[in-house]
C-alpha cells in the first residue's frame, strides 16, 4: 500500500550562496544549539510549493515539474534577497532571507503548484516526513504548515524566502535590524525533496537538471 510523503519542490541556491547560509546558519545554532543545522540532509533551499502526495504518484509529479522546468528555464532566474526576516514564537524563533517577488518566479510557482495540486492529498500524518535524528516528534505546526500551503502560503500569498535556522529571540530581534547589503543569485537546480521537521529539505528524490541526489536519511 502507498503511503503519503510530504514533499517540497525547490530551488537550490549556487555554492556561493549556500556557503553564506550555512555560515549564518553556523551564528544561528551558536546562539541556540537545539536549532538544525544544514548539513548532508539539510540543504539550503527556496521553496516553490509543499504538499503531501502518495509515492506511487511521485513519478507522475517528477514528469510534471520536469515539464514546467523545460519550459521556465528557472536557472535563468536572478532571485533578489533584500533582508533578513524574522518570526518570534516566544523566546525562540526563526530567520530567513527575504526573496524579492518577480513575475518569473511567481509564474514558476504558481505552475509547480498547479502539477503538484493535482496530485496532492490531505491529512498528512508525522509518518509522511523523514524523522528527526534525534527521535522527537515531527511538529504540529510542520504538518500543518504543510496542509495549510495552499492557500496560506501558494497564490498571492507566496512570499519567497530562504530559511535560515533558529535562535533566540534577542539574538533574533538584533539581526533583523543589523545593517545588510542586498545580493542576487541564480538557482542551480529544481529539485523535489522530502520534507523533514520545520520544513527542512531532508531526502533528495529528484533533481533538474542533472542525477537525482543521495538519498541522504531516509524515513
């Protein structure tokens, strides 16, 4: 019987990029250790849409967004990132870079999300994602954050961001407002991956263009 996944079609940011990340990733889990850190199962990504599917429906989703990318040309893709955003949730929180929004990349959103809402299901459970290394439980508000993508965050509600990790919310409130200098990169790849906890890309499934990555943890 096919069981549900989470997944999260993607872009990947050029090496440069991902190296700025994991270096403020590194400042973020300095402050507060319990946060992820991106590692071999942990890529620094940005996400175009999340939704559970069954795996015996991936191959027709991998067809899809391979289409979509042979007709958008993501790579050719200049993504602006003009700050750093940040979400407090009482003495934690998250950072992010904010990713200025553009007809290309809304366009490319907005047709990866209608391939993968044509196959998407709801009620996705703990069970759909890679599970932590540690043991804890996948969090309430990851799998709703997943069920809720549509409309929350798909549409006109798209808000384009590359996440950075957690901290403290005093660590937090001083990087919002530290001095910053904006900077664009180009993607690299689209990929499809499986989700794991706070929407972490864990378990690459499928990449365009180039060989589908290591499969890294599995669930």
């Amino acid at each position: 019987m096919s069981h549900p996944i989470a997944i999260d079609v993607l872009l990947e940011p050029d090496p440069v990029t991902q190296a700025r990340a994991r270096e403020l990733n590194a400042a973020l889990r300095a402050d507060h250790p319990a946060g992820f850190a991106f590692d071999a199962t942990h890529l620094p990504h940005v996400t175009l849409v999340q939704r559970y599917v069954y795996e015996h429906d991936l191959d027709a989703l991998l067809a899809g967004i391979a289409s979509v990318a042979e007709t958008q040309n993501p790579l050719a893709l200049s993504l602006d990132v003009t700050g750093v955003q940040v979400r407090v949730d009482g003495d934690t929180g998250s950072a992010s870079w904010r990713i200025a929004p553009s007809p290309a990349l809304q366009a490319l959103a907005d047709d990866c999300l209608a391939t993968a809402q044509a196959l998407a299901i709801a009620g996705g459970t703990a069970e759909a994602f890679v599970r932590n290394d540690d043991g804890s439980p996948i969090r309430d508000s990851t799998l709703r954050y997943v069920e809720r993508f549509v409309p929350d965050h798909s549409g006109a509600n798209y808000a384009p961001h590359l996440t950075l990790g957690h901290a403290r919310a005093a660590f937090l409130r001083e990087l919002e407002v530290a001095p910053f200098t904006a900077f664009a990169f180009a993607p690299v790849a689209v990929g499809v991956y499986q989700l794991g906890n706070h929407g972490t890309a864990r378990r690459g499934i499928w990449r365009w263009p180039g060989r589908t990555p290591d499969p890294g943890a599995r669930p």
